[in-house]
C-alpha cells in the first residue's frame, strides 16, 4: 500500500478544498472528478503531457478521457478503494498546471 485511505479528519481538510476548486466527490467510487477545459486540443494534450509526467513522479495514474479542448478527470487510489492523499496531491498539481 502506497498511501493509507484519507482518514475522517483529512476527508473534513481536503474535500471542501478539492470541491471549492472544482472537484465533484463521487460517494459511491469513492472518487473525486473534475472537467478541464483549454482553448483548443493542442493546449489539451499538452497539459495532460505535463500531468503525466508528474503521475509518474507522484506514481499515481488518473483515469481521464480527452474529446479536442475538454479532459475528464477522475482521481481514486484502487489499491485502497477509495481517495488517498496521493489523490489529493495529484489534483493540487493538477490545478496548478491548468492555471499555468
């Protein structure tokens, strides 16, 4: 196990976080999920470029479709069933790369 489940008192810190910046909590997966949009596909594909690389770094991988200048984005820790901080520390970076 890479990261332990989000505890009840981290869930009460970073959910109203993650939500207040455009993240949806999905209950039943357990997951968060957020829909980037960019001026075109090229702006697109390069940010989710720059977010794969730091998914390799932070070694945890979104589940994310791309249709030209929108990117669907669902972040949870399967190895534990539900959010971990590895979730919470990819879509912190996640926003940072979309606002440049």
């Amino acid at each position: 196990m890479l990261s332990p489940p989000l505890t009840p008192e981290e869930r009460a810190e970073f959910l109203p976080e993650l939500t207040a910046a455009g993240w949806s909590h999905d209950t039943d997966r357990d997951a968060v999920s957020r829909t980037y949009t960019f001026s075109n596909f090229v702006e697109a594909f390069g940010w989710m470029t720059r977010a794969a690389i730091w998914a390799e770094k932070l070694n945890h991988h979104p589940e994310w479709a791309n249709v030209y200048k929108t990117v669907d984005v669902t972040l949870t820790s399967h190895d534990v069933e539900g959010l971990s901080m590895r979730d919470v520390k990819m879509a912190r970076k996640m926003d940072a790369l979309a606002k440049g």
